[in-house]
C-alpha cells in the first residue's frame, strides 16, 4: 500500500512539474509574440501586427489586451461605410477581438471605450450609446467622460437618422446638451463646462445659438472676470452673430458690434500680451463696423490696420518668449 502512494505521488510531481513548465514556456511565448505586435502596432504595420496577436493568444488565449489591440489593428484597417466582402471580414473580427476582451475584463474602460468606438464606425447608434454610458456610469465624476458623450451623440445630431428617440422621447442633439449641462451640474465652479458647452450651441448648423451660447460666455466670465480668453470667446461670438446674419435690423448689428468691441479690449486689457484679441478687433471693424457706419469708415479702417500691427508684434513677442524659454529648457 505504501509503495503504491509513492509511485502515485511520483508520478503527479511529474505530472505539476511538466505543467508548470508547460505554462512558463507559453507564457514566454506570448510575451514574445506581445512585444512583437506592439511593435509593429505602434509602427502601423497592423496587418502584421494581427499575426503577431493572434499567435499570442495561442500561448495565452486570456490576454486581455492582445484582444483589445488586436480588435483595434483590424479597426485600422476597416474603412467605415465599405461595402466589400474583405472589409465586412475585418469588421466582424474587429468585433469579435474586442467583445472577448470585453467579456474576459468588463471594467476595463480603454476596451469598452475602443468597441464603443468600433459600433459608432458600422453606425449602430444603440450599441455604441451602450458602450459610451456604460464608461460615464463606472467614472461619473471623470469631467472627460461627459465630453466623450456628448461628442458621440453629436456625431447623430441633424442627421437622417434620429437614433434613439423612439425610446427616450430625446434626440441625439438633445442628448449631447444634456451631457454638458450634466457636466456643468457635476462641477459648476469649473469654468471649462461652460466655456464646452458655448461651443456647442456655437457650432450649430446651418445657424449656430448664438445668445444660448453668449449666456454660458458671461457665466464664465462671472466664475472668472480676469480670464481673457473668457471674454475673447465672448467677443467673437457676439461678432460672429454680427456677421454672419446681415438680415437682423441694423440697429441690433450695431448693438452687436459695440458689446464684442467691448468684450474683445476687456481681454486686451487684461492680458496686453495676448495676440488673438487685436486680430479680432482688426476682424471686427473691416468687416462689420465699416459697413454699418460709412461716415467713419477710414477711421475704422485704420484702427483695424493699428490692430493687426498689435496683433502681428504680439506674436512675434510670444514667438521670441517661447524660443528663448526652449533654449532655457535646453540649458536646464
């Protein structure tokens, strides 16, 4: 009896031993063939990138991030809106690599953030709004997060396809003013949601909002009354309003002209270094101001020629700053 335990117990050290080398022998392997892909990964060479992660999931086929890259090699190879039989091929294994990943580590934000991406390329709004939320409901703190989002459903916004509305009673373009006004109620003290969200209503097609994006301009400038590029991005908009629709009454084109003038020599004032502001009012008083009020036209025309020195030598100020702190940089 005792012999028999021996020879038994002989024989599964054998048996551990044989695995445990079996194991560091494929962990070796894929570790190898990892390092190989990530090379040609970062190099663009995705095509022998794949071969290079496919071998190592034949080593170690619960290598999270072989899946993941190998998802985002053949997602660099697939062409959006493709209808050939080869990219359909490169789509359906882009899919495959990054739902395994998924599955294998469901926390892991990169590979949900990465088949997010991938369901917004095949234009399968539902399943990328899944991906999208379900990162904001692990990091709802993560200001980022929010602006992911909101770029996402902004992609949806004016299109022919109002995904989503049907179950949320909300469109896409709803849904992107939502994400920043919810990043805006998360940290209302933080300047940068405003200043996000004014670029939204800014970017509006065919007519931007311009007033809705003004109001969140001045409560930025409210958080902040010494921040110039508040009251730069304040003066432009009102410019642009100006501008860009010569149909308003007269009256309120002036009105216009006058509050981004204000807005634009408030951030000149506040910061004399800062180039941008010179070249706006030089903007401002060619193309609105000298229409509006012809009387005063070559004064206006010279003043904007007295900006665009300012704005020119400024520049060339701020040019000669950030050499001369490089070759400090250097020095140091």
């Amino acid at each position: 009896m005792n012999m028999t335990l021996v020879i038994l117990l002989a024989f599964s050290v054998m048996a551990v031993t044989t695995n445990c080398e079996k194991i560091s022998y494929n962990k070796l392997r894929a570790n190898y063939h990892f390092t190989r892909a990530n090379a040609h990964f970062t190099d663009n060479h995705y095509r022998d990138a794949i071969e290079e992660y496919e071998l190592t999931l034949q080593y170690n086929p619960d290598l999270v991030q072989a899946y993941r890259f190998l998802g985002e090699s053949y997602k660099s190879l697939y062409k959006p809106a493709v209808e050939t039989e080869r990219n359909k091929e490169i789509e359906a294994k882009a899919l495959e690599a990054l739902r395994k990943a998924n599955e294998i580590d469901p926390t892991d934000k990169e590979v949900i953030y990465s088949l997010g991406d991938m369901y917004d390329k095949i234009r399968d709004f539902d399943s990328a709004e899944q991906m999208y939320l379900r990162i904001l409901e692990m990091e709802p703190t993560n200001m980022g997060n929010y602006y992911v989002v909101a770029e996402f459903y902004k992609r949806y916004a004016g299109g022919e396809e109002e995904e989503g509305e049907e179950k949320t009673g909300k469109t896409p373009f709803e849904k992107a003013e939502e994400m920043y006004l919810r990043r805006i109620e998360t940290d209302p003290e933080n300047e940068q949601g405003y200043a996000y969200i004014a670029q939204f209503y800014e970017g509006i097609t065919p007519i931007p909002e311009f007033d809705r994006a003004d109001e969140y301009h001045a409560r930025r400038i409210k958080l902040n009354p010494e921040n110039a590029e508040a009251w730069l991005a304040k003066g432009v908009n009102r410019w642009s309003k100006a501008y860009r629709i010569p149909t308003l009454p007269k009256n309120e084109r002036m009105e216009l002209a006058r509050d981004s003038e204000a807005a634009l020599l408030k951030a000149s004032e506040l910061d004399p270094t800062y180039p941008e502001p010179y070249s706006w009012l030089s903007v401002l008083y060619k193309s609105v101001l000298v229409n509006l009020d012809p009387n005063r036209a070559k004064r206006y025309e010279e003043d904007a020629d007295r900006f665009l020195q300012q704005f020119q030598d400024a520049r060339k100020r701020q040019a000669e700053r950030k050499k001369l702190e490089e070759e400090l940089g250097k020095i140091g």
